[in-house]
C-alpha cells in the first residue's frame, strides 16, 4: 500500500499572538512560530501504523520554505542509537549549515 499524507504547516496558537493586517485580509505574518497541524500529525501517524500492518510506504507531503531531509537505506535497518547518530552526523556535515547556541560539527 502507498500511502500519501498532505500535511500543513499553520501558526503555532500557543507560541503567537494572532492579529490581522492593517487591510484586514490577512493575518499578519512576520515572526509567526509554525508548526504541523494537529490533525495533520495524527495522519501521519495513523498512515505509519497502517503502514507497519500492512506494509507499503508513506509520503508526506506539504508546501512552504523549508526543507525536509529523509535518510532511507535498507542497510540502515536495525541500527542502534550509535549507528542512527552517526548517520545524522554524516547528513549534517554534507550539509551548509548555521549553528546557533550550540557545539559546531568538526
């Protein structure tokens, strides 16, 4: 089974103040906190746990200006928490990274 998930990134109610714009079409936008919908979050969940059932695949998809990474390999199964550390760390490094508040990558 392959499964599509469409998720949406919204303002995070608990982390903004919400007010419209000054034409009253919009709300205004600058410095707004995101996050997944609610609901949306429950969908890929449930899609996960269909998926581990029956098997098959999930895609999640959505539109906006940040960037997804997805690291998938067959040889990645069954990995312990140095092996998936040491895949984190081999992504971060190809990456073009800013780091903010903490210990760069050597």
């Amino acid at each position: 089974m392959e499964i599509l998930v469409c998720v949406k990134r919204v303002p995070d109610t608990a982390e903004n103040e919400i007010e419209v714009n000054s034409d009253g079409s919009d709300i205004e936008r600058d410095d707004l906190v995101y996050s997944v919908n609610e609901w949306d979050n429950y969908a890929v969940e449930e899609a996960i746990q269909i998926r581990d059932n029956v098997g098959g695949s999930v895609t999640v998809v959505t539109v906006g200006d940040d960037n997804g990474l997805l690291l998938c390999d067959d040889a990645f199964e069954g990995a312990d928490g140095r092996g998936v550390a040491t895949l984190l760390k081999a992504a971060v490094e190809k990456g073009n990274y800013d780091w903010r508040g903490g210990v760069a990558p050597n």
